[in-house]
C-alpha cells in the first residue's frame, strides 16, 4: 500500500456555481493562460467518482447544514471507473481553510471499507488508515452516496492554483458499486448550472484575479455530498 498526500497544508477552497454561458468564456481565458492537468488528455475532462461516508448521526451532513467551522468528511475517490488508482481521503474543514490528508489503497481493502470492515487498519502506520478504523468502530462510519462528475482542471505554479470546472455531477443515490461504469445515477439539482473552485495556498495572485475578474459566478459553500444526498433517506 503506497502512501500518498499524507498531510497537505491547509488551503483556500473558493466555489461557485456558473452557467454555461460564463463557463466558456472564462475556459477560453484559462486556456489561454494556464496550463490543464496532465489527467485532462487531448483537452478532455477526467471522470472522478466519490464514495462518501457518513456516521451514525450523519454527522458530516448535519454539520454543513449547520455551518460547524471544524469537521471531517471521509470518501474513498477513483478515477474514470477503474480501480487502478484508489485513495481513501478525509477532508478538514479548519475555519476558513481546507486539509486534505489521502492515502492510495488495493482494490482488497476498498472492497473491506465498503461492506463496512475496518479489520487490521489499526495496525497500519498510517495515521489515515488509524482514523479511518477508530471512526468505523467508534461512530459506524460507513458509505453513503456515490458522487460522480467530469472535471477540467487549470493549474498555476505561483501559490499552487488550481482551478476547476465540475461538471454534470450526479448521484447514485443509495448505491455503493463504485466499480460500475454503468451505475444508474440522475442529477442532485434543478438549476443549468456547474460547479467552478478556485484553490490556492495563501493568497490569489493578482494574475490569475484578473484572469476571474467580471467573471458573473455565485460563490457558495456548495457541497458535492449534500446536493447529492438529497434522495437519500436521513434520520
């Protein structure tokens, strides 16, 4: 098992909802300035689907809701339905701030998680996959919602900007077959719109805030998680 992104430095994470109309102009100004990730071959979006957990309370979901400044959110995250590449992650909110912590795992031990068995992470030497078995035992965390969409990134080395578009998100509602390409999923909301994020490490460079400027976009504390849990049973 290979770690990976272990303790990232807490980061800015700026979202927002932008229509179509914007969202083409401001990729023409982005691909004109920045250069994509290397995962969006030929210019083309990469599919990322999301397994999101949740505990017994459904404590990440009722702590967004409720604007809780300190929580974690945990999710096992793949790439284009394949189970090449697997990382379980967790997400801290710190105030105004975001830690991710993430460490790739087998497909074995993606299966274990998902039927909701933490046996013998807590003789990892990996203080995520410790976490991971302490909230599995302690809370019963476990999957709740598939997430998937398309996203097309723009990266800058000045502050580590990263800049994406997230696009056509759907939910598999109560599914867990996170290996499925066919997995029947419908979209969480109603509105023509995507999901723009502007990550950074200290600071926006006054560069790529004009690249932004008069950019007509909702900021929003959206979350993939709770959009997409709206058909799903709450207690």
């Amino acid at each position: 098992m290979q770690q990976k992104r272990n303790a990232l430095p807490a980061r800015h994470e700026l979202k927002y909802f932008i229509n179509p109309a914007e969202l083409q102009a401001l990729r023409l100004r982005l691909r004109g300035a920045l250069v994509m990730d290397s995962h969006c071959v030929n210019g083309r979006p990469y599919l990322i689907r999301s397994l999101y957990f949740d505990d017994i309370d459904d404590s990440a979901f009722y702590d967004k809701q409720a604007g809780v400044m300190h929580r974690d959110k945990y999710r096992i995250r793949i790439y284009n339905y394949s189970d090449k590449t697997i990382f379980l992650e967790r997400k801290r909110k710190l105030g105004d701030l975001i830690q991710k912590s993430s460490v790739q795992i087998t497909r074995r031990l993606c299966d274990q998680l998902i039927e909701g068995n933490p046996s013998g992470l807590h003789k990892s030497q990996n203080a995520l996959l410790q976490d991971m078995f302490v909230q599995m035992r302690t809370r019963l965390l476990r999957p709740r919602v598939i997430v998937d969409y398309a996203r097309e990134a723009y990266l800058h080395p000045a502050e580590d900007v990263r800049i994406t578009f997230d696009l056509s998100l759907r939910t598999g509602l109560s599914s867990c077959d996170l290996f499925n390409p066919k997995l029947p999923t419908v979209c969480p909301h109603d509105r023509n719109v995507e999901i723009l994020e502007v990550k950074f490490n200290n600071y926006l460079p006054g560069y790529i805030a004009g690249l932004l400027s008069g950019v007509e976009a909702e900021r929003s504390a959206v979350s993939k998680y709770i959009l997409c849990r709206r058909y799903e049973p709450l207690g």
